[in-house]
C-alpha cells in the first residue's frame, strides 16, 4: 500500500469517527425550540403544584410558601481526543504495513439551573394581604372567566342595612348556610346573592364621564347589565328563585353613583359586597377542603360534567393537572372535567403575579438539576 493511500485511509476513520460524534449530538441535544417548550412546560407544572400545596396548607392555617422561578440557564461542554494508528512512510517503508491501534477519547457534560426568589418582603405579603379591588375584578372578567366562579371567590360577605333589616351574609361555609334573618321577600343567604348577581347581570366598568387624575388609573365601579341579567334568567334552574331585573339607576352606563364601588341598592336596603384578599382566597379553599364543602358550589356555566368549583383527589398519581404531596399523601387536580378547579389557579396565579413587585424578584437562590 502506498503512503499517500495509507494517509487518505486515516483521514476517512476520522473523519467518520468525528462525524459519528457529532451526529450523535445533535440528535441527542435537539432543537432550541424543544428544549424552551420543555423547561416552559415544566416551570408551568412546577406553578400548579405549587399552588395546590398553598391550598392543601391552607387547610390547617399552616404558613403558605410563594417561590416563583424567574430564569432557567443551560450549560453543555464537550471534548473529543483522537490519535491516529501508528505505521511507517518513507522511502524505507514496506509495502505490506499493519496500522497500529488509533485512540478515541470523549467526553460531554451538561446542567440546567432554575433561578427561584422566596417571596417573603413586607411589599409582597402587603398586597397578598389587600382585598381584591374593582379594577382587579373587572380585569378578570375581561379575561373571560366565569361571573359566577369569581363571585364565589372574591366576596367575603355581604353586609345588609337599611328599614329591611341589617345582617352580614358570610360566604364561609359551602353553599348551605350563611344566611340572615332579613324579611321583606329579601335575600337571607350568601347563595341568593350568587343567584341575584347572575339574574341583575353583575359585571364591572370603567366610572363612565369621569377622567382619571394624572398617572391614576380609570376609577372602577360595579354594575348591572341588563343583557348579562336577561341571558342569566333565561337559564334559572330548577328551585332557583327569579329576583327580576335589576334597578336602573345602577345600570351599567349610567351616571348615577353608587354609594361604594362594591355596594348596591335594592328597595329600601343598602348591600354592599365585602371583597377578600388573595391570601384569604386560599384560606377560603382550604376550609372547603376542610369541611368538605368544595363540591356543595356547583358552577355550571363551563363545565357541565363536573359542575363542583373545587376538585382536588387523594391517592392519584397519573393524568394530573397539578399534584403535590401533602402530609405523605399524594393529592390531584385532574386533567379531565376540571374546569373550574382550573379557573381557580388562574385567578390565583394572575392575582399573586398583580401583588408581586419587581423588586422582590431581583434576588434568588439557584437550584442545581443534575443530568
């Protein structure tokens, strides 16, 4: 065999070997894209379970812990050694030549980081602890999530006054109770509020003729639309009771003020509605947890099938929307006919994200995920 053979034979083993190594990269490392939809899939679980443990502690007042991911990093390295197969060329050199044994050495390494920021600053816990504005109402109803859903989630409590009697209509035990002794033909439980504020179409608007002070936002009041409230009545199930259309003077569009922004009248009694904080919310689902009153509030407008505003499992490990360990036993939102229970996180997470100011994110720990 000739030398220039002999040489040529060499570049083609290496250049086969480096091809192979390189080949195998690619494959293994995939796209940009892949690897982003993977690390944005897993910070959006880590999220949901996240919020689930928060409402599992909160049935127990146990302390709830808020540590949202602000960044994740990658690094690869990868080295590559190889040595040609000894033999001889020259004048000198026989014809017959054996090749001696060629060297491949490799290595590769890889990591990924999640940057997370305990949120604990007297800022955050401040607006955890606020109760939920009208302005922060009506951007959750831009957003398309059930009136219904939201009015169970936000009122605390309804506060009567007035010649037809006073009374506090508390939303803190399922559907069954809260209930005052008002007469009149007026409401006498939280669940007839739901049910007037679906019937008067209740919603939210920006204060129609009034302009916002300088860098102040619009103000918000609360309304009733008189097309929410006729496609509302349209569909009173059974038991329900109609409670008519709502009074124009509080109509939305009009310029008729209410006495507060959550507050209404009816006759000769003033109603105003108590909003709660995030923080409260999650005590709130905590307690039905608790007492089993998750599945007695039935939301119907979404999700037919399983109507229930709160659906959390014991014992499911597979086809989970959320999961945690909770006290060594495993719980889950299901990913089928779980609407609500879905709703419910976004609102959370929405409402926690409006309380979370950029400063508390700028300092965090690393977590280290090994390969």
């Amino acid at each position: 065999m000739g030398t220039a053979r002999k040489i040529r034979a060499a570049r083609a083993v290496a250049l086969g070997l480096l091809a192979v190594w390189f080949g195998g990269c690619s494959v293994v490392d995939g796209g940009i894209g892949d690897r982003y939809a993977t690390f944005n899939q897993e910070l959006n679980n880590a999220r949901n379970d996240e919020i689930l443990l928060n409402i599992l502690r909160s049935q127990s007042f146990e302390p709830l812990t808020f540590a949202p991911s602000t960044g994740v990093t990658g690094r690869m390295n990868g080295a590559l050694g190889f040595g040609l197969p000894g033999f001889a060329v020259g004048r000198d050199a026989p014809d017959s030549v054996a090749f001696g044994a060629a060297t491949l050495n490799a290595s590769r390494s890889a990591e990924a980081s999640i940057q997370t920021v305990p949120l604990t600053s007297k800022e955050f816990y401040s607006g955890l602890m606020t109760p939920v504005s009208a302005r922060s109402f009506l951007l959750l109803l831009r957003q398309g999530y059930s009136r219904e859903l939201l009015f169970w989630l936000l009122a605390d409590s309804v506060r009567a006054t007035g010649s037809g009697g006073d009374g506090i209509f508390a939303n803190d035990d399922g559907a069954d109770l809260g209930c005052a002794p008002i007469g009149g033909g007026e409401p006498r439980c939280f669940k007839d509020f739901v049910d007037l504020a679906m019937q008067w179409g209740l919603t939210a608007e920006f204060v129609p003729g009034v302009k916002p002070a300088k860098d102040e936002p619009p103000p918000v009041r609360m309304c009733f639309d008189p097309l929410l409230g006729r496609a509302a009545r349209a569909e009173i199930r059974h038991g329900e009771r109609d409670w008519g259309a709502a009074p124009g003077a509080v109509a939305c569009g009009g310029r008729s003020a209410w006495p507060q922004p959550f507050a209404f009248r009816r006759g000769a009694s003033t109603y105003e509605v108590v909003p709660r904080s995030p923080l409260a919310i999650y005590r709130y689902l905590g307690m039905m947890l608790r007492t089993g009153a998750a599945g007695r509030i039935r939301i119907n407008e979404v999700d037919m099938v399983n109507p229930a505003l709160l659906t959390i499992t014991a014992g499911r490990r597979d086809g989970c929307f959320a999961g945690a360990v909770y006290n060594g036993v495993r719980y889950c939102v299901p990913q089928e006919h779980a609407i609500n229970t879905k709703q419910v996180f976004a609102v959370l997470a929405e409402l926690t994200a409006l309380g979370t100011d950029r400063e508390d994110l700028k300092v965090g720990s690393t977590i280290l995920i090994a390969p």
